[in-house]
C-alpha cells in the first residue's frame, strides 16, 4: 500500500507548525518567567553565521509553502521575512496554516512524477531535476525538519525548557 504525496506533505508540516507553535508559548513563558525580552529569544542563533530564531521559523514556513507550490505548480503566498517578535512569527504560522488548509489531496496526485529542478546550495550551488517523491524525500521534508531541530536547538541553547517531547508534539 502506497502513501499519498498529500499524507506526506500537508499533514506533517501542519504537525511541524503546531511544534513550532509550542516553542513560541514555551519561549514567551520562559521570558516572561526570567524577565528578558522575547525579542532576544526571536534572535538568538546558535553561531554567528546561522540564521536566528526567527530566520528558522521563516525557513521552515517557505519550505511548507514552496514544497507545495512546486509539487503542484501552483504559485506560492508571499511572506515578507521581516517577523522580529514573538506576535509577528505567530502571524507568519497562521498564514502558512491557512494556506495549507487550501491544500486538497487531488491537488497532489501525481505530484510523486511531478520533475522538480531547483538550485541547491545557493546561488553558486548545483541545479538538479528530481521526481517529485524524491524532491520531498531528499530536500523538502530533511529542510523541513532542519529548521524545526535548529529552533528546537536555538530555545535550548537560550535556556529555554523546550524538550524532546515538544519536539516530537502531541499524540493524543
């Protein structure tokens, strides 16, 4: 039995917002209990040359959203990168939420053959082609999943109690 590009794409990176959403609240609770500013927890980085906090959530959101849109050759909401608060990361959750609730699974059949070329690496990076299945199964859903751990890493580094179970979110 074969798993749908839909079970594989919509509903994991609704889960993986919903961890991110867990470490805004474990991040603003942190703050407040220490009495810092969230907004050093929003750009917090882990070393100098990694994106902060913020730029994880960022990361993580286009790679739901440009996921997607490539998969399906659609054209992707536009987010402005500009979240410096807890309130403004919140905001750029929901719009990916509410655009991954427009997400049909028919929109996603047949994505699997879908050829998708994209630059890896950056501008002096390689251009490849792949399948679709093996676009989300080689740089989408690790991407994903990279962005999540490095917020996860990012809160810890800060001293914020955010732990393996938020990581993983609820299975209830």
């Amino acid at each position: 039995m074969s798993v749908s590009m839909y079970r594989l794409t919509v509903p994991v990176f609704q889960r993986g917002l919903k961890t991110l959403s867990t470490y805004l609240d474990k991040a603003e609770a942190y703050a407040t209990e220490k009495g810092i500013d969230s907004s050093i927890l929003v750009n917090a980085r882990l070393a100098p040359d990694m994106l902060s906090l913020a730029g994880q959530f960022q990361r993580a959101t286009d790679t739901a959203k440009f996921g997607i849109t490539r998969l399906t050759s659609t054209d992707a909401p536009k987010f402005e990168d500009n979240e410096t608060t807890v309130a403004e990361l919140r905001e750029r959750i929901a719009k990916a939420e509410a655009y991954l609730a427009t997400v049909t699974p028919d929109m996603l059949d047949g994505a699997e053959k879908t050829e998708v070329t994209r630059q890896i690496g950056g501008r002096a990076g390689k251009t490849v082609t792949l399948s679709g299945d093996e676009y989300l199964a080689t740089f989408v859903l690790p991407n994903f999943y990279f962005h999540i751990g490095m917020a996860h890493a990012i809160l810890r580094n800060q001293g914020a109690p955010v732990g393996k179970m938020d990581y993983l979110g609820n299975f209830g």
